[in-house]
C-alpha cells in the first residue's frame, strides 16, 4: 500500500512538470521511437484450434508482436499465439518467415514464440523493453500493430490511466480467465483487434506494455499489459516453457470502507472473502473474514481493488512449497497460520476431440474442479459436443465430467484416452458414458452409426 | 381477447340449433349466478431488478361455505424453471384479490396457492361478519362418453353486461396416456377455470388444461433435465374432474405448506437401447441416479443404479424423460405419510436381483415460489429461504451450507448501489448468522431500529464468498 501510495502522490507532483514536456514534445520524438521500435515489429498470423463447438476446429488469426531477443524471440498475446498450431510472421520488411511456440500464460495473456530465421537473410531488428512502473498519467506512447490485419500501423495517444483493475473473472476467448495478477496500462492511442500482442511504446523508444485489449463499444480506450510483469513472465517462460505460480486458494478482496466492521487499521491487511475447497488456505484453516496482516512479517494491504493483483502476485512469486508465516486477523485476535503453497498449475487441461464420438473433453485441473464446483479431479470435462452426433443424440451435455466408460472407471485422462481408442479401433457400435452432472450420475449411451464415420464435415 | 370474444358469439348463436334441448340453461344460469365470482386479481410481476403490477380478471367459483374460491391458476402463476435455475428470481405475486358476486356485492380475498397439476388456484374471501357463502359442489361423472354434450358459462368482458354467457362442447376423445382425460371440443382457453356441466345440468368439474407430462409437476431442477421439449400447441381442454377438485379442497395448496409426496431420488428414464445394452428384456423403467441422504428412499434401501420397474403394483413403462414426470406425478399425487411399493432390479457384478421394497413417501421440498419470504423496507431487499432445489442446483451441503436467498433488489436501493445481486445466498448480516428469513427479519428489523451507517452482509455467490458493505441513508 505503501508504495502504491507513494506512487500516486508522485504522480501529482510529475504532472505538472509534464505539462512543460508535453510542449517540447515534438515530431522529432516520435520518428526517434518509431524508428527504435517499428522495424522489430511482427505481423503475426497462426492457426489456432478450438475445441468448444464439439470438435477440433482450426481458425486462422491475426495479431501483432514484437522481437525482443536476437535469436528470434517475439512476444505476443496469449490469446493470439498460445494455443497456435502453426505460426507464419511477417517481419517489418514484408520477409515472411515461420515461428514455433515456445509457451504461453493465459492469466497474463502472454505468450513467446520463436522466429524461424534458418531462410531468412535480412538483418533482425529487436526492441529494447522499457520500464512500465515510470509510467505517468498523460505520457504520450505509440501503439504498434495489424489493427483489422492492416500491417504496420502506428497510433499515437497517451497514458490513461497506469493501473487500470479489472475482474480476474474475465476470459480469454479460449475460456482461461485471465487478468488476476497484474493491473492494465489504459491508453487512448487507437487499438483495434489486430493490435493483440504488439508494443505500446514510450517516447524514448521503449516498449512499456503489451497492446492486449480494447472495448469494442467505445473509442481510444485500449488496454496494455505493463511491461515489467510481461519481463518476468518472458524470463519463466525462457526458463520453463510456463509460468510457475505458487498458489493457497484465497480470494481476496478490497477492504475499502469496511476497516471498521473488521476491526483494522486503515491500509493494513488483506481481506479473505472465500477460501478455495481443498486448497492450502483451507487446509491451514484460513476462514473467510479473516484478514492477513502479514506474509513472512511482510505488511499486506489491498484498501482498493487494484492493490489485489499485487497481492495474488506477492503469494505466485514465492517458490512452490514454501512455508508462508501469516499473521491474521481473526476477530478481535491476532492468529498465526502457516501455509505451505502448492503450485497453481494449468488452468484447463489437455484437449482431445473425440470426433467418432462427436465430442470434445479436456482433462481436469485443479483449477478446473475449483471452478466448476466438482469434487474432485476425477474424469474428463466434456468442453463441447458437437450439434449432431451419437454423443447430441444419447444426450451428453458440455460440462458434464465423464467418470466411465462402459462403466469401467476413468478417473485419469490417460485412462480415458486408452479407451477411447480401444473401442474407436474395434470399433464399438455402442458405448456407455456414466458421467456426473451437478453431483449426480447420468448414463449416456452413445450409438455410433458407421456409415457417418468418415462423411463428417471437415 | 378479440378472437375469444368472438367464438364465444358464435357458440352463443349455434346453441339453440345444436343442442339446446339437453339444457336448461335458464336454471342453470340462475344456480350459477350465485356462486359465480369474478375475480380482479393485482399481480406483481418481478424480474431480478424489475417490477410491474397487472391486473387479470377471470372467472372463480365459490366452493365452501366460508367462501373458498377456485379460479384458473395459470394466467397469474410463475414457474419458469430456467429463471429460477439461473436464480433470478422471476416472481408473479398476486398483491390483492377483489371478488365481485354476480349480484354486485365486492369483497377482498387473500390468494392462497395453485395447484402445480391441475393450475387450479384457490383464494379465500374475507368477509366482516361470519357471512355464509353459496357454493357449489362437484358431483363424479364417470359415465361420459365421446359425443356427449357438456355446457358452461364464460364470462364475458367487462363492458359486457350481465356477465355470464352459456357455451357448449363436446366430448372428443377419453383419453388414457398420459392419465386418464376427457377432452373436448367447443371451447376455448380463455374459458378454462368455468365450471363444466353435463346434459343434466350438474356440475361435473372444471373447465382445464391437459398438461404435457414434460410440464406438468416438475420442480425446477427437474424441468431443466427436460427444457429441450418443444411446448405442444393445440390445445388439449377438457375436464378436471369432481374427484380431484373435492380433494384440493379439501386440501388447498397452501403457500408455504405442501402435501406433495417425495421420494428423494434423482431419477433418468430407462430407455430401451440403455436396457438392451445392459441386456434387460424390459419396456421402461426408472434408473435411480442419486439416493438424496436420509429421504425416505434412503431409509427404504434403495441405492444408485437401482432400476425401479413396477411401482404398487403397476408396470412402469418410463422409456422417454419425457416420461419421468408420470412417474414424478404419481408419487407427488400419492400425498406425504403414503406407503408404497417398488419393484427393482440391482445389477451387482453381472447378476441382476429382483427386489421389492416398500418405502413411506416424506413431504415433498418446497419449491422457490412456495418458500416463506420477506420484504424488507430499508434495505429494498426480498428474500426467501432456502429450498432443496438451491441446494441440488449449486451443489451445496444441505448439512453446513445455511443463508437466504435474496429474491429481488430494488433499483436505485441502499443494496444495489452496495453491490447486492438477486441470487445472493446471504449468510450473515452485521455480526449475526443467518438460517432463515425469521432469522434474517429479525436482524433486518433491529437494523431498522439501531440505525448504524452502514451494514456489512456476507454472501456467497457463484460458488465463492464475499462481504458486501451496505452504506444506510436512514430518515
């Protein structure tokens, strides 16, 4: 809370020096950040797989991106490159040239891919990445991108706002949410979809955000993700392939107004509104009310919602399995509870379309089972059936979690992987599906006709 | 309304060619205009945030000396399932009844309950004095046959005076699926709820709906498994008999009490490719999904994956879901207290026994609508207790899991501007837990009282929990 404080008031007293600046900005100063920034800019085109309408389907997309590294590295959206199949980047010289996925992180909607550069024989540029926690209010930046697929286009506006907070209940179009651990650059420099992955870049040429989002009903206001998070989800990326997060299953919330209803000092402490089931946080006996005061004698605070990334973020940065002192306050009383994190791990699991049986199912994560209310994580999600098919016919519904097939368990993905091939193979003319729908058993029986095998649509 | 008007004229012209000599429509009128009523009925209708009163005029009937009414519960009624699934609340509440007599003299009636079978609604009127009513009673007539003349008397429109107009239809087909019905041709829909007589002029029923067995009898939850049914269209009217309308009156569907037997299974049709597939030589049945703890289903042995096939005595040829509410029905129309017999068949490791197992049906849960509620005043707020339907919904612990449902907010009221949402299970107010809206409207009434700045409500919505702190403006 401190810093954030520290922050705002500095933000007063830089803003009426900027007013002089904004005077002695000049063309010049945009040609300079144009020139350090737009040659390492990439049009990005992959194709991406969907699995939601009942099958694997492969849409092409385009977004934007920018080279950072001199070995090809590019980063972009999470929702532009990370479920890609195939990549094709147009470089700013108009050289096309593939790229492969390196990893993605959808809670920050960042991805990494990598340029095929074994065909390409013009020099690469690279952009510098800058420092978004300088940022002020006001400050002029240039978006850089493919809005509506037009290559290299550059807008121009300013900062917004430096710390816009949204719910981290919002979703990636691949139905991840996303948006829980870090708060947006708002800027009005025109961003369109298209921009998806590109630079927001300052006046010394530096990249301080990552163009990610706009609102479709309104004008100027886009949204960037601010560079110094997308800098450490890079570096895990790199390292991992992902990002490692530490996870207890809290949920916060800002405690704005109600310090005296919970008996706090103002800007101490953190509110827990809910505690995940059977997460850490539950296993240590955090409550709901409870609010922490402390982490390792650290002071938290969130008075306002947008502290809360930056404490979901405090918990992520520690490593998997570390014993977590806190100090929390319970009613009138000052408690102690230690809680060791485990990691957060994948939002949603492996895909697999199940096309013979005409749907798609995605292994359970914890996440998952946290977030649909099952019990465990036992099964396959069913993530979309296809209109007509055995399984739309024999009534199978998505979100409905698989447990057996022929009643013969399948608790893991593997198992229902192996027998789904089994019996695709033979291949059965029926087959039944004992699955849970909200905590209750259902039996689906699947009558496969196989003159429709191979006429399906494609 | 026009359409209606009009079919009514034309049946009033083709009367006397028809079929005028089975009736004595002079006497019958003259009966009938003592215990006909015609009811104004003030409904609030509200959706989440919004709400709008209409007004209904239709026609009821006295039935008791004390003056118990019945009406066509249909117009008036709420039981939109995908609303109260999504736990909005979409509430059709009659505010206020007035009753009118054929000789002019208006009293006040306070609404009672619709029966979910029949639609029947029933008030009661609230007279100063110990007033006595006439009314009417059914008598059984089981004799009916397809050709046989039956008459009513509709109500006109209000412009239109006197009231009442003579109509006739005939009986069209006996039907025995889904339940036994009379159906008949000759009226219309907006004439359900008159009272229907035979060529003897005795009042054999009312004038009602035939409902789709995917509708009819369904709690929320239920209906959801069956949403992907398409309404039927031609309307199946004919006659809910004496039998069934004397043991409604007898026993009205009370508002916050029911008789509705309840087994406490979950429950899926047997179809017949599942029975083959299991190697079953049977027509139908119903596969227990879910055994709900401690129901009467529990106490009786029945397990999941048992396949319930004969029901006292009767095969149960359930091979649709669309057909699981025949099933559904009998056992709710069995009454609470009620015993009853199954015949089941449990697959154990490829051997399939033959059980018979008795059980003794519990009061059925009450559904959203019918669950107490209230209305604070300050806070704008409507809330209701919980029911079995939140619970089978969210998959809560009905053990541990304790709160009101917030049924509506107000716009532009102290909740909503604090951030208060219909569908909010509110677990404590202020420092005080809450079980039950006695609970919740005890707390809100000292609020009202103690008048503090500001009130933090916990609450669990979708499947998390938060504190909603709500700033008061007090007078």
């Amino acid at each position: 809370m401190k810093k954030v404080l520290i922050s705002l008031i500095g933000l007063v007293i830089i803003w009426s020096a900027a007013r002089s600046s904004i005077l002695a900005t000049s063309q010049a100063d945009v040609y300079y950040a144009r020139d350090r920034v737009l040659p390492a800019l990439v049009h990005i085109q992959p194709v991406v797989t969907d699995f939601r309408t009942g099958r694997e389907m492969k849409q092409s997309v385009v977004g934007s991106g920018v080279i950072f590294h001199d070995s090809g590295y590019v980063v972009t959206n999470y929702h532009v490159a990370g479920k890609a199949e195939r990549i094709i980047c147009t470089l700013f010289d108009k050289e096309q040239v593939k790229a492969e996925l390196i990893g993605g992180d959808p809670l920050t909607d960042i991805a990494i891919i990598k340029l095929d550069l074994s065909e390409y024989h013009g020099s690469l540029a690279m952009a510098e990445l800058g420092d978004s926690d300088s940022l002020q209010v006001g400050q002029f930046v240039l978006a850089m991108g493919s809005p509506l697929a037009l290559s290299r286009s550059v807008s121009c506006g300013v900062v917004s706002t430096t710390d816009r907070y949204f719910s981290d209940e919002a979703r990636l179009p691949s139905g991840e949410k996303t948006g829980r651990y870090n708060t947006w650059i708002q800027t009005d420099a025109a961003i369109n979809p298209g921009n998806s992955g590109g630079p927001l870049v300052n006046l010394e040429g530096r990249v301080v955000g990552i163009n990610s989002r706009a609102t479709i009903f309104a004008n100027n206001i886009g949204f960037a993700i601010p560079i110094n998070i997308v800098k450490q989800v890079i570096e895990q990326i790199l390292d991992h392939g992902k990002v490692i997060r530490s996870w207890i299953g809290v949920q916060a919330q800002a405690m704005q107004d109600m310090e005296g209803w919970f008996g706090t000092d103002r800007d101490r402490g953190v509110l827990v509104a809910s505690v995940d089931p059977r997460s850490p946080a539950e296993a240590a006996g955090l409550q709901a009310g409870d609010v922490i005061l402390k982490i390792n004698r650290r002071d938290v605070s969130a008075r306002f919602e947008e502290q809360l990334p930056y404490f979901y973020k405090l918990i992520a940065d520690y490593a998997v399995g570390t014993h977590l002192d806190l100090e929390v306050q319970r009613g009138e009383n000052v408690i102690y509870i230690e809680v060791i994190t485990r990691e957060l791990g994948d939002l949603m699991g492996q895909d697999l379309a199940c096309d013979e049986w005409g749907f798609t199912v995605k292994a359970i994560t914890k996440q998952m089972a946290v977030e649909n209310q099952l019990e465990d994580t036992l099964g396959v999600f069913v993530s979309g059936v296809k209109r007509v098919g055995p399984a739309a016919e024999g009534g199978l519904r998505r979100g409905d979690v698989i447990r057996e097939i022929n009643e013969i368990p399948t608790p893991l993905y593997d198992d229902f992987y192996g027998k789904y091939n089994e019996l695709i193979a033979v291949p059965a003319d029926k087959v039944l599906l004992t699955v849970k729908r909200f905590g209750n058993v259902k039996y689906v029986l699947l009558k496969i006709k196989k003159e429709t095998d191979h006429s399906g649509e494609r | 309304m026009k359409k209606a008007f009009l079919s009514i004229v034309v049946a009033l012209i083709i009367t006397p060619i028809l079929a005028a000599q089975h009736f004595d429509f002079a006497k019958m009128l003259k009966k009938a205009n003592d215990y006909t009523v015609v009811l104004n009925i003030t409904v609030a209708v509200s959706f989440g945030m919004e709400s709008t009163d209409f007004k209904y005029r239709g026609i009821g009937t006295v039935v008791s000396e004390d003056g118990l009414i019945i009406f066509d519960g249909s117009t008036i009624e709420n039981d939109d399932p995908f609303s109260q699934m999504a736990g909005l609340s979409v509430d059709a509440v009659p505010k206020s009844i007035e009753v009118r007599t054929m000789d002019g003299k208006t009293y006040s009636a306070e609404f009672i309950g619709i029966d979910r079978f029949t639609r029947l609604g029933f008030c009661q009127m609230q007279a100063n004095t110990k007033n006595k009513f006439k009314f009417l009673s059914f008598k059984s007539q089981k004799s009916l046959k397809v050709g046989d003349w039956t008459a009513i008397f509709a109500l006109l429109p209000d412009f239109v005076k006197p009231s009442l107009a003579a109509d006739i239809g005939m009986v069209s087909a006996i039907v025995s699926e889904p339940e036994r019905f009379v159906l008949m041709v000759g009226y219309n829909d907006l004439e359900i709820g008159s009272v229907l007589y035979d060529s003897t002029g005795e009042a054999i029923g009312i004038l009602g709906r035939l409902q789709n067995p995917a509708n009819a009898g369904l709690s929320p939850a239920q209906m959801m498994e069956s949403f992907s049914q398409v309404e039927d269209f031609m309307p199946l009217l004919g006659l809910i008999d004496a039998g069934k309308i004397n043991r409604l009156i007898e026993n009205p569907p009370t508002k916050g009490k029911v008789d509705r037997g309840w087994l406490g299974i979950y429950l899926q049709a047997l179809t017949t490719d599942i029975a083959e597939f299991w190697g079953l030589k049977l027509n139908g049945g119903i596969i227990i999904n879910e055994v709900v703890k401690d129901s009467p289903a529990d106490s009786a042995g029945l397990e999941t994956g048992d396949i319930i096939i004969r029901l006292n005595g009767g095969n149960i040829l359930v091979d649709r879901e669309e057909n699981l509410a025949l099933f559904q029905r009998e056992i709710s129309e069995s009454g609470a207290e009620t015993q009853v017999e199954f015949t089941i068949l449990r697959r154990t490791d490829g051997r399939v026994d033959t059980l018979d197992i008795r059980a003794t049906l519990a009061r059925s849960p009450l559904t959203p609508s019918e669950a107490p509620d209230y209305n604070d005043d300050n806070f704008d707020i409507k809330i209701r207790d919980m029911v079995f339907a939140d619970y089978n919904i969210y998959n809560l612990d009905r053990q541990s899991f304790k709160g009101v449902v917030v049924k509506e907010v107000e716009s532009g009221s102290w909740a909503e501007v604090g951030g208060m949402q219909p569908g909010d299970i509110i677990q404590s107010i202020g420092s005080r837990k809450v079980t039950s809206v006695d609970e919740a409207r005890t707390q809100l009434e000292k609020i009202g009282t103690d008048k503090p700045r500001e009130v933090v409500f916990f609450v669990w919505r979708e499947n998390k929990t938060l504190f909603i702190n709500i700033k008061t403006h007090w007078q």
